[in-house]
C-alpha cells in the first residue's frame, strides 16, 4: 500500500509543481487538485498510522504521520498553501522512506 501511495502522490503532486510553476508563490489559493491529493494523502496517512498502532507501535513514525496530517489539514483548511504541500509530498516521496532496523 505504501509504495502505490508514494508512487500516485509523487506522480500526481509533481504534476501539479509543474502545471502551477515551479516558482509559485506559496501563498496562491489551493487548486482542486491540490485539494484532491491532499484529502488521498491524509485519507492513507490516517489508515496508516492507525495500522501502525494496531500492529507495531513506532512513536516516530505515528509523530512523522501526525504531523504530516496536521499541515495537511491546515491547509485544506484555511485554502492556501496547497504549493508548499505538494512540494513537499514530492520530494518526500521521491527521496523514499527507510523504515529503521
């Protein structure tokens, strides 16, 4: 589940950099579509950090994921920083996730 989540958002917000620009001001009102990826991200991350409590409790990773919803919800939230979001999910994905030993 992981790796076809990482794989759609980076496809689908790196998609959306390129449409807005690259330069876009952080403040610009969300578009739909970065509203739209960022309700599938927060809809994983909830599954996610809800199997992890369940099933191998990792305080860092369940801090990453409550973070990670927070300035996601802010931002469907007040409509602005969509740009700065999907930057985010982008290189976060691309860089990948290493799970510790």
């Amino acid at each position: 589940m992981s790796l076809v989540h990482g794989t759609v958002t980076c496809l689908l917000s790196g998609r959306e950099l390129l449409r807005a620009g690259l330069l876009s001001p952080v403040d610009a009102s969300n578009t739909a579509q970065q509203t739209a990826i960022m309700q599938l991200s927060c809809a994983y991350f909830a599954l996610d950090t809800a199997t992890v409590l369940l099933f191998r409790l990792n305080p860092m990773f369940v801090v990453h994921h409550v973070m990670t919803l927070s300035y996601m919800t802010w931002s469907m939230a007040l409509g602005v920083g969509g740009h700065g979001v999907m930057a985010l999910m982008c290189i976060g994905e691309v860089r990948g996730h290493q799970d510790p030993p």
